[in-house]
C-alpha cells in the first residue's frame, strides 16, 4: 500500500525525525531544533561509525572492559560507568552536553589519554560533596593521581602536528580535573595553554572548530575573576569572531554574547588597577575607554540581531513557553544587560555610580525570579538529582556581581537569596556556600546590619545611599582552605579580603577567616 503524507524522514537528527519533519543535520544540534527553543537528541550513528562510536550506557553497563579494551581493574571501569551515568551529563551545566556525553566518549573509546582523564574527572566528581572541596579518601587519591599522570604521559607523546586537537581536547579534560580539586593555578595554565595552541591549529580542523573553540571561548572567562596577576589573563584574540550580520540561531546569540561577555569582565578587571591598584592616582588609558566604546556598540549589534531573531523566527515565539527556550533567551537577556553595566562602569573610579543602574538591577532580579521558578522543572528533566559541579559557570558570576554591587538593601537580598536557587554547588572554581556567605558578609558590613539564613535582618541605621567609604569596592579570598587555632580548636577555613576606603582616602584591606563548617553548613 502506498504510504500517505509526507516521505519518510531517513536521515536527520531523532528530534526532527520523530516530528517527521526535514532535518538540516547541523552537528552538535541542528539548527531547526535550536531556533525553534526545542531540545535536539542528536544522531544515531552511521553504519559506518558504529564500531568507532561509543555505544549506548547498556552497553557500557553490560561489559565496561568490552567497551574499553584497555581498562585495567575493576575501579577504572565503575568510574567510566559512573561518568556516563551522572558526571558526564551534569558537567555542562547549562552549556551543551553533546562534548561531554558524546565527544569525549567517542575518544576514550581509543585514545588512552582521554580514557584516563575521565576515570580522574568521574573519581573526583563521585568522591565531591554539595559546595566542598574536600572528602577524598586516601585509596580514591590515589587512584584519580595515577589517572592523571598516566594521562599526562599520554600527552608527552602527541608531538605530531595532527596530534594537536587531540591535546586540546584533553587540555580541556585537565582544566576539569584541576577545577574539581580547586587548583586555581593550574587550571589558569593550562587555559592559557589550551587557548595559545588553539590560535596555532589554525581552521584545517573542522570539529576543533565546531566543539572546542566554543568551550575554550566560555573558559575564558574565569581567569579574568580568579587570577592575581595580568600574567593570568588569556588573550583572546584567537578566540575573537567576525560580528554577524544576523543571527540564524540561539546558537549564534550564545557564542557572540560568550565573547561579549569575557570582554566585559576584562575591561572591568584591568580597571581595577586604577580603582584599587597601584595606578589608583593615574588617570585611566585611553585604550581601556576605547574598549568600552567598542563593547557597547557591539552589544547594540548583538540587541538588534537578537530582536530580529525573536521576530522573525516564527518558532522562537511559538515554542517561548518552551523549556529550553525560556532558558535560553533569558539567560542570554541578563548577561546582555550585566554587560552594560560593567561597560558603563569600566572606567568609573567611584562605587557611587553603581547606583544609577538601580532599574536595571531590578529588572535583572525580576528576570532571575522569573528564571528560577522555571528551573527545577526544566534544569532537572527526569532526574532529580542536583549537580554537585559543572564545568561551565551558570548564574553565580552574574548574581554574585549583581548583590555585591547593587547597593539598595531590598534588591541586592532577592539577588543573594536567589544564589541557592539558580547556582550550582560548585561552578569552575566558583563554590556556592562561601561566595553566599562572603555576599553576605559584605551587605553585612556596607549596611551595619545582620542578615539571617532565610534573609531577615536587622534595620539599617539609615535609609540613605551608602556613603563612598562604607561601599566595598574589590574583594579577595583564598582558593585553597588553611587551618588556624580557635579556642584550642584547630579549624579549617579560608582567609577572604573586603577593600574599603579609610578617612583619609586611601585603600585597605580588611580581612577575615570563614569557618568551612559554617558557610558549608550554611
């Protein structure tokens, strides 16, 4: 009998196949799925590829050393059954998953390198409790440290040319490992590394292009929060693309305002020098307002192809009540005026100024309250499970800026009560628990107040705008826990930095130790 409607879908991602409608069969997601907000399940393996893809998690779960013929014990083959399971699939946070539970997959499948990354990575994220860095035991150390140096032994011996996207990609797996063992320094080696090579592998590799530009674009950012020294920072002139004339996807909108939004911290970071620094008496350079004048006329591009999309895109507005979608354009709306706010504030000496952006702050909670009522059902999907790390930073940075630099009491609160809400345990290097307690500690001491749990507090001594001394203007604290003597007991913390202004203008540091136990048991 003949068969009615439309022919059948053959080829094409699952989504668009289920749909039967035509696929465009762009990789990692297509682009009929993402413009239309709606989540593209990728591809079934080719004939062809069957033998060198990797198979599904029965497989794995069936016979892990038949997957990886070289798996050596027991331990290494639950670890790469417990990356597929759960670490794989929680490390991209809000970023694309196909890196993660596909690609990274696919090469420990044959690459030894990789192989031994990943029991590192899932060993590490397995043994990582909510908003901790410590609770390895010693057999789990040891078993993640020698994973990692057979790994790096691995990488000693990729000196072909053709070798190096294969570097990349386990570039990015180190950075993880380090990022989950708060190793601040290294990570920021090895991205600087990873971004360096990356300039040098040039555009004869397609998938370096496609999946790896994309996370070291997105890596990029975290130097510019937690290095010291300009040294730390990464150039991102490798990482830097031709400005779009539109934007055929959420896609696009994303990577564009990745770069915009790394810049923007940068700027804000190198201004720091002559607000806090040893330049603070030196007027600001010329190229630090000329960078802010580039930034904001191309976060006007970026506002208009990104309207043009919503307008356009008859399936942007069709699927808006659409998970993903929600997600997607409202993520992308906060950075956009995060942005302003820094480029406007790049080369502002004074803290007072932050308060002209007071209707911006707001319309920013609003859309982060909006945001986290949205994101158990979406975030969680079927599983309930929350992520105790991933890879990628979600909404800490933005709300952390957000409650440490808006100064009106009541708004900066929905800021610091939304951080459980819509951040991870651990993002990158960011930890949950300590940066919600130095948020507090700062609205703390700029209003004279004490601020509960549940966010109650004391009343001000006065409703007024904070006078320039009171206002924090650049905090610090250690990557790594110390240990100090307390009333005969040895407690384990970290020491954290609040800069201020004394009465005669000058610039010191105010320091406190943050009990682990409190802001973990917070």
């Amino acid at each position: 009998m003949a068969r009615k409607g439309s022919p059948k879908v053959r080829t094409g991602c699952l989504t668009c196949k289920a749909r039967k409608v035509k696929c465009d069969e762009a990789k990692p997601e297509c682009n009929r799925c993402v413009s239309t907000g709606r989540k593209c399940d990728g591809y079934l393996p080719q004939k062809r590829d069957k033998e060198r893809l990797w198979p599904k998690n029965q497989q794995l779960l069936a016979n892990p050393t038949r997957t990886f013929p070289g798996i050596q014990s027991r331990n290494e083959g639950r670890a790469l059954q417990y990356f597929c399971d759960v670490a794989g699939p929680f490390l991209s946070g809000p970023a694309d998953r196909y890196f993660w539970t596909h690609l990274v997959m696919q090469f420990a499948n044959f690459e030894p390198a990789v192989r031994h990354s990943i029991v590192a990575i899932s060993s590490l994220y397995e043994q990582l409790p909510s908003g901790s860095s410590q609770g390895t035991g010693a057999q789990d150390e040891r078993l993640i440290l020698t994973h990692y140096n057979a790994a790096i032994r691995e990488l000693k011996t990729m000196t072909a040319a053709e070798k190096q996207p294969l570097v990349l990609l386990v570039c990015i797996l180190f950075i993880c490992i380090e990022f989950l063992q708060s190793n601040d320094e290294a990570a920021m080696k090895h991205c600087k590394h990873g971004i360096t090579m990356l300039a040098q592998c040039g555009v004869g590799y397609d998938w370096t292009r496609q999946f790896l530009e994309p996370i070291f674009r997105r890596l990029s950012l975290f130097p510019f929060f937690f290095g010291r020294e300009h040294s730390d920072y990464p150039s991102l002139h490798a990482l830097s693309g031709s400005v779009p004339k539109s934007f055929q996807s959420f896609a696009d909108a994303r990577s564009m305002m990745d770069e915009l939004f790394t810049r923007a911290v940068r700027i804000m970071r190198l201004g720091d020098d002559y607000r806090v620094g040893q330049l603070r008496h030196q007027p600001f350079p010329d190229s630090l307002y000329d960078e802010g004048i580039a930034l904001n006329s191309l976060l006007d591009t970026w506002d208009t192809l990104f309207t043009t999309l919503l307008s356009t895109d008859s399936g942007c507005n069709t699927a808006i009540a659409d998970g993903p979608s929600v997600i997607s354009q409202q993520s992308l709306l906060i950075r956009f005026d995060v942005c302003r706010i820094m480029a406007e504030m790049a080369v502002e000496r004074q803290e007072g100024p932050y308060d002209l952006h007071l209707e911006r702050f707001k319309s920013l909670a609003d859309r982060l309250e909006s945001l986290a009522s949205s994101v158990p059902t979406i975030a969680k999907g079927e599983d309930a499970r929350p992520a105790k790390f991933t890879f990628d930073m979600g909404f800490m940075p933005i709300m952390s800026f957000c409650t440490l630099k808006c100064r009106d009491l009541k708004t900066r609160l929905r800021f610091w009560r939304l951080m459980p809400a819509l951040a991870c345990a651990r993002e990158s290097l960011w930890n949950l628990n300590l940066m919600t307690a130095l948020a507090r500690r700062v609205i703390e001491i700029e209003h004279k107040i004490q601020v509960e749990d549940d966010g109650q507090h004391t009343n001000p001594h006065s409703s007024e705008p904070l006078p320039e001394r009171m206002r924090i203007r650049h905090l610090w604290a250690d990557s790594m826990p110390t240990c100090r003597v307390i009333h005969g007991q040895t407690i384990v913390g970290r020491v954290a930095g609040f800069f201020l202004l004394d009465d005669d203008g000058n610039i010191h540091s105010r320091t406190e130790f943050f009990d682990d136990m409190d802001y973990n048991n917070g």
